[in-house]
C-alpha cells in the first residue's frame, strides 16, 4: 500500500474514491460539506435516504455524485468530542474495506479538523493487510485494487514525519501477523528462530539456544514439552540497546512460542486443531514488538526471550505423571500434558531473570481456553504483582485500542497447584482455570515487577469486529508494549 499526504484541494487521480469522515449527527461541514456543494446537495439527502447518522463504523457509499471522484463515501466517526488517534485509524480502514475490491485503484481519506493524517494512514496500512503466500488461485474480484492511499493533511511534511514511527509499527505487526498465519509444517521452532535471526539487519542482536545448550543450563520444564516432537527446541534471545547508557538496566518481554500444540498425550479433539497453529501468538507479539522498536530506534534497552516450542504425541513425548525439574530447581508434576505453555513460560522467565536482571518482565501467552470465557473475544487478561506496571499497560491499552482486563492473583488459589510429589503441578483444574495458570508463571518471578498477558482470546480473529484487523492473525500486544515502552521507558 502507498501512502501520500497531500494539500487539500489537489486534484483527484483517476479510479479514484474520496472517502469523507462526518461525526455523529451526519452535519456534512468542512471537507464533506464542500464535496456536497460540488455535489448539489446529493450527498445530504442520500444520507436523509439512507439514515446514515454517522456513527461509528456506518460507512454510505454514494455513486454517481458530481465532481472528480467515481465514488464518494461518507465514513462515520461517532462523537466528536471522542474521536482520537484510534477513531481516525478505524474510520480510514472502515472506508478501505469498503472499496478494497471495488476496482478503482487510489482511495483519498479527509478527516475532520484535528484528525491525525498519519494515523489514519496506519489504518489503511493495518486494514490492508493480507496473508495469501499460498493462494495461487483467487477471482480477479477478490484482489484488493487500491493500491495508493491519499490522505490529507493541513501540512503534508509534517504527516509524513508523524508517519515515520507509525509506518516501523505497521511493519512490525505485519511481521507478527505473517508468523502467526504461517502453517505449522512451514513455521517449526528452527524456522521460526531463523526469520527472528534475520531481524539482526534492523540492528538487533540475536541469539539462538538450541537443545543441547537448554539441556546444560537445566531447563527441563521447557524441553519436557517438545521432547515428543521431530523439530528441535529453541530459545531465541533478541537485544535492543538503543538507550544512550547501552549498560543501563533492561525491560524485557518473553513469548510463548507453541509452534504447533496437538496437546501432547492429552491429545486435543480434532475439530478446530488446526488453529493451533496461534499457538506461538505471544512469541510473535514480543518479536514484533523488538522489530518496532528496532526500526524506530527506541531509546531503551529491551529483551524479548521466545520460548519456541512444538508439542507432540509420539513414543518419546511427556506423559502425564512425569516429572520434571525446572531451571530454577523446582520441580513439576505434569497432569496434563495440554497445560504446557506455563512449562515453556517457567524456564523461560527464569532465564530471562537470571542472566539479564531486568526492570520488569511482561509475558504474553494464548495461554489458557478459561480467559475467553471469562472476558470474551476482545479482552485479554492482565495479571501482575505490580500496580505501577499494571497501570502503565492498561493505559497503553486503552491508547492503543487493544484491550486488557486486570484479573486477580488471589493466594488462596495458589494451593490448587500443590503437588502430592513434586514442589507444584502444571495444572490446578477447571475453576479459575486462567488464574491458577498466571499463578503457576508467577512461582517463577523472584522479587521482579512482572505481568502476564492471556492472549488467547485475542491473538486471532475469525471473523474480525476491527475495521484496521483482518480475519485471521491480530498482532495483538505489538502496539500497547510499544506505546508502554514509548511513553514510560525512553530516556
């Protein structure tokens, strides 16, 4: 997608739809009541005709007004005094999804006075993405046409420098969204690492643990689970010393990366186990996560640790029973051997605690079933043992557009994990299922403020109830830990 700001006024291109975006009330003034003047009033009385109100997500589509453009849409932004950097975003890719296939080639966004050019540029860019590496078949009417968006803007060089970091955060979530898309025989543990290795090119240091080096270091929580798979084991350690004191403390950030999950012995039922393959969402998110501020050189340190992991049921794998020996030195009674992202979590955090001493840590994991019972499809769970932390992720969350929930860690919940035998088991049963799974992670911390993010119910859309995510992989958590690292952590 090319993305061009430019002087209001400029003549439109040819194949072109002008999308203008009216408030709640559908008062057609500025831009859009000057396209309506052009227009003789046509505009005004087909949104009479067609009760467009201007709400947020109504989008009218109008052909054959008079003036330059083929098609003229007006995009509802809701209330005025609520539109912000998120609402120009979804109000531009509201108008992209609109016209995506429609076979014109430009799309021209006007926003209302004080909406962020720049941000609704990233909202096309968002809302155009697509994953079809391996669609070699595909009607000429399904293809995107617009291929050029224009956006104006009060001063085009302004917007364009705005655009800058905001064009480094669409690529990362691309990023994230493609390895989350890949299918499992493509995206193992080791091809995974390789494609994070190459993100050494955007200036990150990249570090790859296989088996061997895991086995030396104890971690045998995290090798439990993948010891019934034929894909080797990886620990990928990804640096970013942007900060001007390169010695200076780090923040971290560490991702579940379950390449694929059939369950292990506690095999999954078959319907809808392809999914499983989002199964390494939290990885992706935190190797997003490094990519974006790798490419707007973020002035901080930061770690991202992704435990890369394939579980697997043959003659070799872990069965419930078994026990085994962290790399802290406790031990895990394994009751089900589908409770295994907190296995790969436990060493992973230990690790990263150990080596680098960070601030804080956060993880990210579609880590249990349970959370999106509790909050649905468009929540994910925050759970931490830090106020402050917690409140500089909500707040991040809540600028960004990508919500959390904070949930409790309640100690009397601790003793569901107790084992007969060893010091915990992996999974304390049904009740506060994603509870007992945060408070398993947090036997880990020692004395770190920390949160774990349960992405399970966002890390995938189908379908999708965003204008700027498409069906399929979100990139959730990419953009609200760069907007916390952005706005709490840069020197």
């Amino acid at each position: 997608m090319e993305i061009e700001f430019i002087a209001a006024g400029a003549a439109l291109p040819e194949k072109s739809a002008l999308a203008l975006v009216v408030f709640e009330g559908a008062v057609l003034d500025g831009a859009a009541g000057q396209a309506d003047a052009q227009a003789g009033g046509a505009l005004a009385r087909a949104a009479a005709a067609q009760r467009f109100t201007g709400a947020k997500g109504q989008v009218l589509d109008v052909l054959g007004a008079a003036g330059a453009a083929d098609r003229v849409l007006l995009v509802g932004a809701g209330k005025k005094d609520g539109f912000d950097d998120v609402g120009a975003e979804h109000a531009a890719a509201s108008a992209y999804n609109a016209v995506k296939t429609c076979g014109l080639t430009t799309l021209r966004v006007e926003l209302p006075a004080g909406g962020s050019a720049a941000h609704a540029a990233l909202g096309v860019r968002l809302a155009a993405y697509r994953f079809d590496r391996y669609r070699t078949k595909e009607p000429a009417d399904k293809k995107p046409s617009i291929a050029k968006t224009q956006v104006v803007a009060a001063d085009a060089d302004k917007a364009l420098g705005a655009f800058a970091p905001l064009a480094a955060l669409a690529d990362a979530v691309a990023f994230s969204r493609d390895l989350v898309s890949e299918p499992p025989n493509v995206l193992y543990p080791a091809e995974f690492a390789r494609r994070v290795k190459a993100l050494e090119s955007l200036g990150l240091e990249v570090e790859i643990l296989g088996e061997a080096e895991m086995e030396k270091l104890g971690m045998g929580s995290l090798l439990g689970v993948g010891q019934g798979s034929a894909r080797e084991s990886q620990l990928a350690v990804i640096k970013w010393y942007g900060a001007a004191d390169k010695s200076a403390q780090p923040i971290a950030f560490v991702g579940k990366g379950v390449c694929f999950d059939t369950g292990g012995i506690s095999i999954k039922p078959a319907d809808g186990m392809e999914d499983m393959k989002w199964d390494m969402g939290g990885a992706g998110a935190v190797a997003g996560l490094m990519h974006v501020l790798a490419g707007r050189k973020a002035k901080v340190n930061a770690i991202g640790i992704l435990g890369l992991v394939e579980n697997m049921p043959d003659g070799n794998a872990q069965r419930p029973g078994d026990v085994v020996t962290s790399m802290s030195g406790q031990t895990i009674e394994i009751i089900n051997t589908d409770a295994e992202g907190r296995l790969v979590l436990a060493d992973a955090i230990w690790y990263c605690q150990d080596r680098f001493k960070p601030k804080f840590m956060v993880d990210l994991a579609t880590l249990t079933g349970a959370i999106i019972i509790s909050l649905g499809n468009d929540y994910a769970g925050l759970f931490s043992n830090n106020d402050e932390l917690s409140a500089n992720l909500l707040a991040a969350s809540g600028a960004e557009g990508e919500p959390l929930w904070r949930m409790p860690l309640p100690a009397q919940y601790d003793k569901n994990i107790d084992s007969m035998i060893a010091d915990m088991k992996n999974t304390g049963g049904r009740p506060g299922g994603s509870i007992t799974a945060a408070l398993f992670i947090q036997r880990f911390v020692n004395n770190v403020p920390w949160a774990h993010l349960d992405i399970a119910s966002t890390a995938w859309k189908k379908p999708s109830t965003v204008p700027t995510i498409p069906d399929g992989a979100t990139g959730f958590g990419v953009r609200l830990l760069n907007r916390m690292v952005q706005d709490k952590y840069e020197g």
